[in-house]
C-alpha cells in the first residue's frame, strides 16, 4: 500500500507542476519544478524506491518514442534527411567519442566504458523541452523540423551506443566487427518489427472495423499497446526495441493518412496520447527528484574515490560536461554546415548561397536541450556487475547526467529567446501554397458532393426546404474557395486577416453559448445529458478553429 500512496503523490506532483509554473517566475522549466516537488516527496516517505531497470525502460521508452515517431512531419523528415541524418548518426558518434574520452580525462576514477555510456545517453536531445522554450523565441519552423527528426532519431542511435557501452562496461571487452554485425542486425530487424506489428494491427482493425463497425475506446487502447507490442517483438528477435518503437510510430502516421478511424475517436486519442506524453514525462523528473538523495550519497562516495572530497566538484564536472557538449555540437553544426555549402557551391558553378547567421549557428548549438529519454536511458543503468559487485560510478553517472540536463534547459531557456530575439525568419512559400492547394480542392470537391447529396435527398426533404440549407452550405465553401484563390492577389493579406478576424469572432459566440447552456442546466432548464451533448458538439468546433488560429 506504501509504493501505491508513492505513485499516487507522484502523480498528484506531475499535475501540481503544472500550476507551479504558472505562478512562479517566467521561464523556469517545468522540470526543475517536477525535480523539486519529487525531492519533497522523497523526504515525506523516508526512503527511495527501487527500480527495476528493465521495466523502468520498457514503462517510459516505447510510447515515448512511438509518439514521436507518429507526430513528426514526414515531408520535412524526407526533405532534410541528409541534414538530419548529420546531426542524428554522425554527431550522436562524434558526440560520444569526444564527450566520453573527455569524461574520463576528468573523472579517472570513472571508467572508460561508463564515461562513454555517459556520453552515449546524453548524446539524445529532448525536441518537447526546447518547443516549450521556443514558444517564446522566434525558432524557424524549418529549424524545428530538423531539430524534431534529429531527436526522433538520436533517441534510437544514442540508446543503441548507450547499450553497447554498458555491454563493454558489464563485460570488459569490446569487438569492433562484431558490433558493427550486432549493430546492422539491431537496425534492420528493429525497423521490420516496428513496421510490421503496426502494419498488422492496422490491417486486422481495418477489416473487424468494416465487418463490426468501431467500439468506442478500442482503437484508442489499440494504439497504446502498439509500442509495446512492436518493443517486445523485436526484443524477442535481439534487436532494437527501441527503433522498433520508433519505426512503430512512422508507420503509424502513414497508416492515420488511410482516414480509417471515426473523427470523434481521433480528438479522443490526441487527448490521451497528450496526457500519456505529459504523465510520462513528468513522473520521470519527479522520480529523478525521488531518487536525489540516495543519488548524491552515492555519487559523494564515487568522488572520494576519485580523490575529490570537495562537492563543489559534482558541479564543476557538471558544467563541464554540459559546456563541452554545447561546444562539440556547436563544432560539427559548423563544420557539416561547411561542407554542404562547399558541394551547393560547386554544383551551382561558383554560385554562392547566403550563409546562416552566427546566431542562428549558436542556437543550433543551444536547442541540443536533454530530456526525457536520457533520463529515462541512464536509470536503467545495472545495478550491480555480473560478479555481484556495484555497478562502478553508477550514481555519480545519473547525477551527472541529470545536472546535464537541468543546465541544458536552463541554456536553452536563458540563451535562445536572447539569440534569437529581433531576427526575422521569412515564411516558408511552399507550405503556404500547399495549404491553399489543399483548401481549394477540398472546397471544390465539398461543394460537387453537396450538389449530388441534394439531387439523392430531394425525395427525402422538403422541396423548399433542401435547395435553401444547400445554399447556406455552399456559401461557405465558396468563400473558402475565395479566400484560398486570393492567395494569387494582391488583397491576400486582407483575406487572411478577414478569415482571422471571424474565427475570433466565431470563438466569442462559441463561449457564449457553451455559458448559456451550462447555466440552463445548473437551472434545470434542460437536461444534463442535453447539456453535456450541445457543449460536445460547441467544443469541437471550437478545437477546429483553435487548431487553425495556431
């Protein structure tokens, strides 16, 4: 009953943060919140929970993963993928070679394997963390993609360098060639499994659901078990159930485009798969908060041994470490950075394109905020070596590496609204035109399927009636069409702020009437359940329009 009272509080902290930082001071991350209301709880129950690396990782990792695997955008993941697959392979290596050399240059008493292993997890950056933050610097949405796809994919390579490092640690040993064969197996197996188990799924849903019809809430439990049943498969074939959660969830947005589930069942889950985002998240910061204590006690013990009895120096290494990743992200971001204006230079015969600014460079370099995963990657660490003994340095391996992440955010958060503050990032054409394109045939094709519904339902309706609500109807769509063909005018800008300006005024009216009709309930002027049925239907009207003011 203890460990169930834990979980409880820790959730009830996860929901507490969330109104913490609203009323503290702007700017401060929500996981330094999570941290300190996580330390609170610790010091109430007197003593730490135990965690099961295994399951820790197989709790937090493959939802996580799936969902960003699912909700990033695959055109911009395809259009910059040489740029992606730089930062998302080339510098996760490059990241852990010198990160982790440079680690046990400092720390001696840390081992070679456990300082690459340290390096390996702080290699994945967290693209939620530094969203947050960009609400309020202007990032480019291009740069966003990239940052977005470059997390989607560091998550798999890092956790994938994390384990063999760990190996090497548990083992002593390391073969090149053999992990290069491990490696090619974990990728290739890892990406079949994630595809074929959604695939499968998605296929024998599709076919219950034309025969059946839809269950309320079963697709929505459907898509929460496939992670975890794409991890466990390809963890059963010894490959990567991590890329297969990844893989999972690229599947899963080409699958959604099929337009099988009801409307009413995808606003749902979006609902749940926030919340799950949301709850996953922060139970793994106010867990790190729990295990604080017990963290810094062993992680005192692990700097004795290196000859530091001062504990200023956990913050030094801290600093230091944070620093260098900054600088080594910074130093590859240039350099490939480099060589691709080089090859566009001579493939365009001497045509020199215009070079990114110093700034935007460094808050490249800063967006490289941690998170999530590696948190949730470096409490999996073993507890002890296959002989029994402790795993060498493990909590001043988690200490360091979630003082890396808390000072990464707080870089972030400080650095990148001041780096970018003032710079103009132009609007990207090509969206803009799609957007237009896909309005104007959506419009066109809405009004021809209205004009053939009133010729199906003449002998069903009123003739009076049909041919006035049918132009009630096509007058909408038509002004769509207006709006979308002004994109080629002049008078585009004043379309646009016309159609701003009725959405606004259409949320007035929608709040209006959710107001009047909670108060004819509250005064038994109708019924709950009508009620609760006219506020549905005012609500995902309202969430429709919200989407599009964003």
């Amino acid at each position: 009953m203890d460990s169930i009272e834990i979980v409880l509080a820790m959730l009830l902290a996860v929901i507490a943060s969330a109104y913490l930082k609203r009323m503290l001071p702007a700017g401060l991350p929500l996981p330094l919140v999570q941290i300190a209301l996580g330390a609170i709880i610790a010091a109430w129950s007197g003593h730490g929970i135990q965690l099961d690396p295994e399951l820790f990782f197989l709790l937090f990792i493959p939802p996580l993963l799936f969902l960003d695997g699912w909700r990033i955008p695959n055109t911009g993941l395809l259009r910059d993928r040489v740029v992606i697959l730089e930062l998302a392979l080339g510098l996760v290596i490059f990241t852990v070679l010198g990160a982790g050399y440079f680690i046990h240059w400092m720390i001696p008493a840390m081992p070679l394997p456990v300082a690459f292993a340290l390096a390996a997890i702080l290699s994945p950056t967290d693209p939620v963390a530094v969203g947050s933050i960009a609400s309020r610097a202007p990032i480019p949405k291009r740069l966003m993609h990239i940052l977005e796809g470059e997390a989607l994919l560091n998550d798999a390579s890092g956790l994938v360098c994390f384990r063999f490092a760990v190996a090497a640690a548990l083992t002593g040993s390391f073969s090149l060639a053999n992990a290069s064969l491990t490696f090619v197996w974990l990728v290739v197996a890892g990406i079949g499994a994630g595809v074929a188990v959604t695939a499968g799924v998605a296929w024998l849903q599709g076919r219950l659901t034309a025969r059946y019809g839809e269950p309320a809430g079963s697709p929505i439990l459907v898509s929460l078990l496939i992670p975890f049943g794409a991890y466990l498969v390809a963890e059963r074939l010894h490959a990567s159930g991590i890329l297969a959660a990844v893989a999972a969830g690229i599947t899963m947005s080409y699958v959604e485009l099929g337009g099988q589930a009801l409307a009413a069942t995808r606003i749902q889950r979006t609902a749940v798969w926030d919340t799950v985002q949301f709850t996953l998240n922060g139970v793994m910061f106010v867990l790190l908060g729990e295990q604080l204590p017990d963290i810094l006690r062993g992680a005192s013990e692990s700097l004795e041994q290196s000859g530091h009895i001062n504990p200023w120096w956990l913050v030094l290494y801290a600093i230091a470490i944070s620093f260098g990743l900054i600088a080594l992200r910074f130093v590859w971001v240039w350099a490939t950075l480099s060589v691709t204006l080089f090859r566009r230079t001579r493939r365009a015969r001497g045509a020199h394109g215009a070079k990114p600014h110093w700034r935007l460079l460094l808050a490249t370099a800063l967006a490289g905020a941690r998170g999530a995963i590696t948190l949730a990657g470096v409490l999996t660490l073993p507890l002890v070596m296959p002989d029994g003994d402790p795993f060498p340095a493990r909590d001043l391996t988690i200490l360091l590496a979630s003082s890396v992440i808390l000072i990464s955010l707080l870089a972030a958060s400080i650095g990148l609204p001041r780096l970018l503050g003032g710079m103009h990032f132009p609007e990207e054409p090509a969206e803009r035109q799609q957007e237009d394109m896909a309005r104007r045939q959506a419009a066109s094709a809405a009004i021809a399927a209205i004009e053939r519904a009133e010729l199906a339902l003449a002998d069903a309706h009123h003739p009076d009636v049909l041919p006035q609500a049918a132009a009630r109807v096509i007058a909408l769509y038509e002004y769509r069409l207006n709006l979308a063909w002004s994109a080629e005018d002049q008078s585009k800008e004043h379309f646009r702020m016309m159609d701003k300006a009725e959405r606004d005024l259409r949320l007035a009216a929608m709040e209006a009437e959710r107001a009047t009709i909670f108060d004819l309930a509250r005064h038994h002027h109708i019924s709950d359940e009508t009620a609760r049925k006219l506020v549905r239907e005012i609500d995902l009207v309202e969430a429709r329009h919200q989407k599009q003011a964003k």
